[in-house]
C-alpha cells in the first residue's frame, strides 16, 4: 500500500469533557475519501483504541483539514508516535474554531469541511468512520495538495 499515494488530512474534534474548557485532539490520516455525494459522505479510518477512535465513538461532531504542500510539519506533528499532549501541539498553529463541529479548522488548508459521524464499521484493527459533511469552507487556493507516497511526505510535480 506504500505504493498508493494518499492526500493529507488532519482530523480534528473538540473534546468537552477534558477540563473546564475541553482539549482539542488532532490525528493526521491518509485514510480519507469521498464517499457519496447525495447526500454528501465522507470517510476515515482511525486505529482502534487511539486518542480520536475513543473520541470519535462518543462526540459526533468532528472536522477535516486537507492540508497544503507547505504544512508538511502540520501532518508530521499530529502523526509522531509517543506525541506530547494535543494542547501542545496546537499551540502555534493557526486555526479557527468551526462554527458547526467547534472543531478547530487549521488556517491555510485548502479546504476544511464540518462532519457528524453517521456510521461506524469496524474493519480489522481499524475502525471507518462515515459522516455526513455539514460545511465547507475553501479558505486558501494557495499551492497544492500535500501527499504521501512510499512512506513519505510529498509535493505533487
């Protein structure tokens, strides 16, 4: 599968029940498609029993990134193994809450969509998450999509 480039995304949700104010989890994911587009569908695949798996199984609501060529440091950040905690790792990256998922959309991606999760199907040690889009925003038209290819980052061209 190393042979198949993927484009980059960052899955985002807004975790209510950590501390007074909540955390904000963040998980970079190759595994991201269209899946329908009436209604309009998309899906992700999370690894059973990380941080966004538990997450998503309890909070409906959740966003999507699709990162640019010039963010490689975004998606290399929230996919390290052993990470600090999420709060940190949104410190100095700039996002806006979103207005429908209070997810955080990260400021130069380019696109961000609104999700709410309609279906989850377990698959091996993975679990797909389906969600119907609620919003899309296309807040940079600015270079172009950041990809993964042979276990690396990469630019189209």
């Amino acid at each position: 599968m190393s042979r198949l480039a993927g484009g980059v995304v960052l899955v985002t949700a807004h975790d209510e029940d950590a501390g007074p104010r909540g955390e904000d989890v963040g998980m970079t994911a190759t595994a991201f498609l269209s899946v329908s587009i009436d209604p309009p569908l998309v899906l992700v695949s999370v690894r059973n029993g990380s941080r966004m798996d538990d997450l998503l199984a309890e909070q409906p609501l959740w966003a999507v990134s699709v990162l640019s060529e010039s963010q490689r440091h975004v998606a290399g950040r929230f996919a390290m193994k052993g990470r600090i905690s999420d709060r940190l790792l949104f410190d100095d990256i700039p996002y806006k809450r979103g207005p429908l998922s209070g997810a955080p959309l990260v400021g130069g991606a380019l696109s961000t969509l609104e999700c709410r999760t309609e279906q989850r199907v377990s698959a091996g040690d993975h679990t797909l998450v389906i969600a119907r889009v609620l919003g899309v925003e296309l807040p940079s038209a600015e270079g172009g999509p950041l990809s993964y290819f042979r276990g690396r980052y990469r630019q189209l061209g």
